[in-house]
C-alpha cells in the first residue's frame, strides 16, 4: 500500500497528503502514456489530475470525518446525539429565560398562566422583551402575588432586576407588575461541547458519594442550565471561594431546574449523614423508608458583567463591525459557537459557557471580536456593570454570570 493511499490503523484511519495524492495521480497518467506525458498543471492534462486528486482528498476528507464520529470527544450533530442515546441522554433543548414578576391588584382578580385553557398574560420589559405567565394564579388578600414568567423565546434573554415594568393588555383589578430580583437566564439548544462534557460526567450516574454522581444526577434535569459542586470533609467550616462550607457537607449551586427534582437528585447522590449548605430548602420524603430529611442547595446570584472592545478601524473593517462583535461576543459567553468574517464558517472552539463561580479572563474574547473583523484589536477589558473593568473577573461560588448586548460596548478608533 503506497503513501498516496488512505490506511487504517490501530490509532485510526491516516490519509496521504495532497502532494502525495496529486503524485499518484500523475504516476496512473504516465504509466498508462509510457512517461511521455506533460503534467504540468497548465496542460489540460495536469488539470484533470488535479481535479482527479482533490476528489480522492475530498473523499479521504469524508472518510475522516465519519471516522471521528464514532469517537463520543469529537462526534457532532446527529452522531453524537446517537452515541448519547447509549448512555440513555437526549441533547438538551434551548430553555428560556424565567423571572419571578410581583403583580398587585384587586383581591380575586385572577391572572392566566400557560397551565390554563386561556390566553395566558404577557408583561413587557424596559427594553421590550416580552414574558408569559407560566404558572396562573389569583391575587389574595394582601393584593400582591409573585408569579413566574418566561420571555417568549428561548434562548439567553437577559432580564435585569426592576425592569419589568408594562402590562401588555390590561386587565381589570391587575394594576402594576415588578422583578425585585433578576431573572435566570436562559440557554440555546446544548452545544457539542457543553453536551459532550455532560455524558463524560454521566457514567456516574448510578454511583453515590462522589461529587460526579451529583453533577450527573442534577445535570441531567430539565431544566438545569448549570450547577457547581464542592465538599468539605474536615470537621471545620471551611471557606471556598467566597462559600463557608461547614464541616462535612456538600455545597451545590444550581442554575435553573424545579427545587424538588433537584433535593431528589441530591439525596440520591449523597451519603447517608452528609451536611448540606446553601439558601434553598426542600423537605424530601425517602419512598421506600419514609425518612423525612431537609435538603439544602445554593440558587446562585447573578453576576452582570460589563465587555469593553476597542478596535482600530482599517479597509477590511466592516460597516457593521459592532454589531458583529457583540454578537459573537455574546455567543462565546454562553458557549454557543459563532461565525468567522473571512469565509463565513462557524468557530466552534469547545469553549462552554462561563460557568458559576468561574474565573474570567479578558482574553477569552479576543478570538470572537477578531472573528467578527476587528483584524486590528486594541484590547478587552471586563468587569462587574457598573463597576471597574479590568483583565480577569473572579466569582465567587454563588454567583453566575450573565451579559446582555447592552452592557458589551465597542468603541471604534480611526
């Protein structure tokens, strides 16, 4: 077998190089005129083997590519979702984005959710985004109740605290909406990365007492957009990255997911007698002895952050360079992969999202704003919005992050 053919081996399938296709073209070509040939590749000749080679490199191409499917790291698309179904996983769909909005009125009046057979109610946020009633409810007593909502499309819709502020269509007896506290937000459809570190911490699924039987059990929740996990098996409280987590327990931080599923994942997860940490509680009755135990569990608080982009304009800067910076921006923050200016492509990086509690350097974003054609990149800055930006943002174990189009600003330099 020739160095021009495609070969299996024990580490997988190697194909040739182009030269060395091309060479075995010429090769078929002059055995076949006795080597009086001219394969000059300005000879219609040459061009045909060329032509001839690059179909053999694109077919060898295809074969690679098949070949990588049936590896779980680097399969995509269909083939990954179809090595996942082995392991029992479906690819997790686009969620959207949930706030819990205060609505004051008459007591009685009742406001419609999605779990009623009427049109459910819609408010409206200060920069127009538009929310659903998820879960309908009457107003009491008091004349205020607190319902859950979720932004119209899927996806990560930023909703900041205090900016619901509209009803769509008025209602008698319902007269003003709030959001004290920001909303979760949410995510697009589960990447190939994202989906693929999810089934590598899947196989402890059926394991207890590990800190990845947890991450398996709660991240595979509907729901679940991200979680963190961490333990302390002295007999002191010991502090952890901003969490003081007392002495043999488990600290979990989970974004999204309905509390009682995620009390249920966590205590089949743990072991018998292991303390918990956090600000939700969840009484869980054990089905089979009827044991009543609290568990505990951490909803993170959201981190807003603020992207500076400076970029030096040039000939090959396009008119639209902003909005092409914050856009992919925007989808390197949440993992989600993003086009490149010179041939269109998508740049899948197998970064994930920026995950609770995590460490953030400026860089991170210096290949998405180049992408977009900011060939001449001056420098990123990040931070907390409204505060100082500079290299790197630290979170502590309670926070996660979030960023909206309108908090990433590019200035333009000529």
């Amino acid at each position: 077998m020739s160095q021009s053919d495609l070969t299996f081996t024990d580490l997988g399938p190697v194909a040739p190089t182009a030269a060395a296709v091309l060479q075995r073209q010429q090769d078929i070509f002059q055995a076949a005129f006795d080597n009086n040939l001219n394969v000059d590749p300005a000879t219609p000749q040459g061009q045909l083997m060329a032509s001839l080679a690059a179909i053999v490199q694109e077919k060898n191409s295809q074969l690679l590519f098949l070949a990588n499917q049936f590896n779980p790291a680097t399969a995509d698309g269909v083939w990954q979702d179809a090595l996942a179904a082995i392991y029992f996983l479906e690819r997790q769909g686009a969620v959207a984005s949930t706030v819990q909005v205060r609505c004051t009125g008459l007591p009685g009046t009742v406001i419609a959710g999605q779990d009623s057979s009427v049109t459910p109610a819609r408010v409206k946020t200060m920069d127009g985004t538009v929310l659903v009633c998820l879960i309908g409810g009457t107003i009491p007593a008091g004349g205020e109740i607190t319902l859950p909502f979720v932004a119209q499309a899927p996806g990560p819709v930023v909703v900041e605290a205090n900016s619901v502020t509209t009803i769509v269509q008025a209602q008698p007896g319902w007269d003003t909406v709030e959001n004290p506290d920001p909303g979760v937000t949410g995510r697009d459809v589960e990447s190939r990365q994202a989906f693929e570190e999810r089934r590598r911490l899947s196989v402890a699924y059926n394991s207890r007492s590990m800190l990845a039987s947890i991450y398996a059990r709660v991240g595979n929740l509907p729901g679940v957009i991200d979680l963190l996990v961490r333990q302390n098996r002295t007999d002191a409280p010991v502090e952890d990255n901003g969490v003081t987590l007392a002495p043999h327990s488990v600290y979990i931080a989970v974004l999204g997911g309905a509390d009682v599923e995620i009390a249920e994942a966590i205590y089949n997860s743990v072991s018998g007698g292991c303390d918990y940490n956090g600000d939700t509680d969840v009484t869980y009755t054990d089905p089979v002895t009827g044991a009543v135990e609290v568990i505990k569990f951490q909803r993170p608080d959201e981190y807003a952050f603020a992207i500076a982009v400076t970029l030096k304009k040039n000939a090959t800067t396009p008119s639209d360079i902003v909005a092409r910076v914050k856009a992919n921006i925007l989808a390197d923050f949440y993992g989600q992969p993003y086009p490149n200016l010179d041939d269109g492509t998508a740049h899948d990086n197998d970064v994930t999202r920026i995950p609770i509690g995590g460490l953030v350097y400026a860089s991170r974003f210096f290949c998405p704003a180049i992408s977009a054609g900011a060939s001449q990149l001056v420098g990123v800055e990040i931070g907390k919005k409204g505060g100082a930006l500079g290299n790197f943002v630290q979170m502590t174990n309670r926070e996660y992050p979030s960023l909206a189009a309108a908090d990433i600003t590019v200035t333009v330099e000529d």
